[in-house]
C-alpha cells in the first residue's frame, strides 16, 4: 500500500502549481478528512502545495484525490512514553528537513508537542491547534506535571497557538504554558453551512427522539445516557434514546458491543450502528445529546446546530461553547444521569413551537459564530503572518 501512495502522491504533486509548502500533521488521516477538509481544500484552490503526515488508515485515497500529498508516520498515539516519544520526535525532524515544508499546522497532541520542538529544531514555522486535552494532562499528579512541562517546551516562542474554547485557552494561560498574546480562538472546525442547511423540524410523532452521536466512550457520557433513558422508561415519558457511532474501538473506556446488546434487550435504546453521514439521522431527532464530561469543540453539536436542532449536553469546556443553557438547548451536570434526565424530560415537556424556536436560534449561532470561513481566514492571517510568502487562501 505504501508504494501505491508514494506514487500516486509523487504524479498528483507535478500537477500542483504551489506557492507554498504546508504540511498538515495529525495522528489520524480521516480527522483531517473530517475536520480540517475546509483548510485544505482553501490551500490547494490558492495554488498551495498540502502535504498529509499521518499514519496510514482511513480517508488517505480521498485526501490524495483532493490533490494532497501523503506521507506516512509511524507513531503510537496512546499514552507518553519517554523513549517512544523521544523516537516520533526524531521522526518529525527528518521528515522535516526531508520534505522542507514552508509552515506545518498541526493537530492533537502528540503531533502538537513533538511536532513542534522537531520544528524548532529545524527552523520550520509551526502552527499548533489545542483540539483536546488528553487524559495525561487532565490526570493530576506526575503525569499532568509532565504534560505541563512538554506543553511549556514545545510551545515556547511560537507566534500562534489556536484554542478550540475559551476554557482550554484561559486554563493554558493561568498555568504559563502559553502566553495571551499567543493564544487564539477558533470556532472548532468551522461548519459549512450550506452542507449541513436547517432541516425541518420532525412533526406528528408521539415520542421525542433523542439521539447520541459519538464514539462509544465513558468519557462521552454513553452511562449517564443509559441512565437517564432509564429514569424517563421507569416514568412512562414518551421518549426514544438513539445511539450512533463506533463501538469496541481500542480506547480503555469503550463500550462493548456485548453491552450494547443488553442495553437494547432492555429497551432503553437503539443502537443505529456507524455512518459516513449523520445528515439524514439529525434530520430526524428532534434533539440531539452529548453529555461529554469535556470537549475541544464537539463537532455532533455544531453539526446538529447548523440543521436547526435544539442541543443538550453537559456544562462543561466546549459543550457550553455551543450550547446556551435556554436558549438552544439546555445544560446539565456533568456525570449525571439524573441532572440529564430532568433535563430531557423538560425538553419533552416543551410545545412544539418552543422546540422549533430552539433550533432556530442553534442555526442563528452557527450562522454568526461557527462558519468554517472564520477558521479559513484565521489561517489565512496565521501563515501570512510566519511566512514572507502571500498566503491568500482566495
């Protein structure tokens, strides 16, 4: 597979009359397919050379076929562990120096710190985007020391630092890992809003269908959804809880699929399985729940928002980015089944019109506060500002 990749990146490079050399480093290609698709396809329009440094996996023909280049990284993305992480380090470099790419942006963590001291190193112009925490960091003890240390190193001196919320930007500046004038907000991914339009709001149903769109994680509250379906069964409100997303992924806190079938014996939810698109389920919830206990900026929220569904989710560092308690939707307590029962129980007790008003008003923000281009110019202003090359992303 790797020979087939070099090569049809190597014949889709000759045809790119580039500018400028951007490297985009993750640790997945299909976050870059998802998340930051809007970035690269600004890039290649304005005649810039885009270079993927990721491991193999998912998404990287699709990238390819955008006319991107793709270099493969071998790198263990769990955990830190000194001599592994020293190695992915040297790594960087030489592919660095190898590639010689004109400004790196990079996302999630290890790609963020390690990427950025190989840049240093190598005096390539390096842009980082906070995307999420990790549990090292939010670990207390030695662990979250060493991630404080290596986040203070890496980040040392660099012009731009992108947050995703105001809650992982204020935190990093009170621990001096950034300073303000570096840290910078971005609005998630951004959204297109003409790909995810306002979808009518379901009528005549006698339920309220809530549905759940994540991977299958503790983190993301899949218990506390469990729990709260529970509590509305055990009250005969009118309610379906839907779950879609992947299960028995390699993460220590998923879900097995074993549980998930007891859960539906139970009658408590419905499993939809995955998707390539959530579009037709969001068009047909009538709310849509993330009771995440954190998030960089939850993009099943912003998508739900952009097609006019009201939002629940927890009051915690980016959900209450996108959800204004009463206005959109409603928070709740984090790791609490009853706090989100009570709340999807009020949901269902709105009227109609009050629900519709709730999606209205998540479009109206996603409109005015989300739209991907806010993301593209904030880029834009980024590299043109690291590099002695126009960067027009027009």
């Amino acid at each position: 597979m790797h020979q087939e990749l070099v090569e049809r990146e190597q014949s889709g490079a000759n045809s790119i009359c580039a500018s400028l050399h951007v490297m985009l480093t993750v640790n997945a290609a299909w976050n870059v397919w998802n998340f930051r698709r809007p970035v690269v396809k600004a890039l290649l329009e304005a005649g810039h050379r885009v270079t993927i440094l990721a491991p193999e996996g998912e998404r990287v023909e699709d990238l390819l076929a955008m006319g991107c280049r793709f270099v493969p990284l071998e790198m263990n993305v769990k955990g830190l562990n000194p001599l592994h992480d020293y190695r992915l380090m040297q790594r960087f470099k030489r592919i660095f120096r190898t590639e010689a790419p004109d400004v790196v942006l990079s996302y999630t963590i290890k790609n963020n710190l390690f990427g950025a001291m190989a840049a240093r190193a190598c005096g390539i112009p390096f842009i980082p985007n906070v995307t999420g925490l990790g549990t090292a960091f939010l670990s207390g003890g030695a662990l979250q020391r060493l991630a404080e240390f290596l986040y203070r190193r890496a980040f040392r001196g660099l012009k731009t630092v992108f947050f995703q919320n105001t809650d992982d930007r204020n935190l990093f500046i009170v621990r001096q890992l950034v300073t303000a004038e570096q840290a910078t907000i971005l609005p998630g991914s951004g959204i297109d809003l003409e790909d995810f339009p306002a979808a009518p709001y379901p009528a005549g149903e006698n339920e309220t269908r809530f549905l759940l769109i994540a991977r299958l994680l503790r983190d993301k509250g899949i218990h506390e959804y469990i729990d709260a379906a529970r509590r509305l069964k055990v009250k005969g409100i009118p309610a379906r809880f839907q779950l879609l997303g992947a299960a028995d992924s390699e993460n220590r806190t998923a879900i097995s699929r074993e549980t998930l079938a007891v859960w539906e014996a139970e009658g408590v939810v419905e499993y939809l399985g995955t998707t390539s698109d959530v579009r037709p389920h969001i068009a047909q919830a009538h709310c849509i729940v993330l009771p995440s206990y954190r998030e960089g900026a939850p993009r099943t929220l912003i998508e739900a928002a952009s097609m006019a569904r009201p939002l629940i989710a927890t009051d915690v560092p980016g959900c209450r980015s996108v959800v204004e308690n009463g206005n959109n939707g409603y928070l709740c307590t984090a790791k609490s089944g009853e706090s989100l029962a009570e709340v999807c129980q009020r949901f269902v007790d709105l009227p109609e019109t009050a629900k519709r008003s709730m999606g209205q008003a998540a479009r109206k923000k996603m409109v005015a506060e989300f739209d991907q281009a806010i993301v593209v110019d904030a880029y834009e202003r980024a590299i043109t500002g690291l590099t002695s090359t126009s960067s027009s992303l027009r």
